[in-house]
C-alpha cells in the first residue's frame, strides 16, 4: 500500500486565522486549509509547507508546528495529513505560483481571514471535523 503525506497551514495574521477560500468553476465556493502533498524536491514536511504556502498565498511563515495529524486510509493509498500552524510573516498575492493558482480551470484561490473563535470557524465549514473540533478548542490560545 502506498502513504502518501499532505502537509496544512492553519495560518495566523495578527489576531485571525488565514485559511483559503476556493471556488471551482461552475461550483459553489468552499474553504480550507493552504496546503498540498509533499514533493519528493522537498526536504521535509516543514519544506513543502513553506513551499504550498508561496505557491497558494505568496506569503512566507514564521516557525511551523506541527499540532495534529490524521490518518485516512484508503484501499490503494493511504493519506496522512500534517497540519501545522504558523505565523504569517509577510503575504503578497502577486507572488503566488505554482501549478494551481497559474491554472485557471483550477478556480479561485482567496485568502480569508477569521476570527479565532468557535462559532467563526464553524461558520466556514472548515473539513475534517477533528480538524475543525481542534481549532474550536485550542485555537484561541495560539500567540498567547
């Protein structure tokens, strides 16, 4: 069975949360986490983060920590997500790239902002639940 890694930002800009808002053509739009699989160019999980962070939202990040990581096993792959979180440092959209947000059937990548509370982050929708249940309980304290 193959394992593949995904690497995911939950991002912090001053007192909110940055996450992503996409939309698909033709489909409503959704948020998530900025992120993406790990590269075999990259060093390691921080590296491809660092990297799909750029690529997604031209931002670069403070120190990444890794605060939970969940397991989704499938019958020819396996998908182990990493999610970290980490201090936006500077953000530049016209320094985005890569090969989604250069690709216009890909749709809509926009950063959005939240406040660090439950009911925000249940507003969005945010998936998997374990993430979003996280976030809800601890995200609050982040920075303090």
């Amino acid at each position: 069975m193959r394992v593949r890694h995904n690497v995911r930002a939950v991002l912090l800009e001053d007192d909110q949360l940055v996450f992503l808002r996409r939309r698909w053509p033709g489909c409503l739009p959704y948020y998530t986490t900025v992120g993406g699989g790990v590269e075999p160019c990259d060093a390691d999980h921080e590296a491809a983060l660092r990297r799909e962070v750029m690529e997604e939202l031209g931002a670069t990040i403070g120190p990444a920590t890794e605060f939970l990581t969940l397991t989704e096993p499938g019958d020819k792959v396996t998908v182990v997500r990493h999610y970290f979180r980490a201090e936006v440092l500077d953000i530049d959209l016209n320094l985005r790239g890569g090969p989604e947000p250069d690709d216009a059937d890909t749709g809509d990548f926009s950063p959005v902002r939240v406040a660090r509370d439950a009911s925000a982050l249940t507003a969005l929708e945010l998936q998997p639940p374990e993430l979003v249940g996280h976030l809800c309980e601890h995200a609050g304290t982040w920075g303090a």
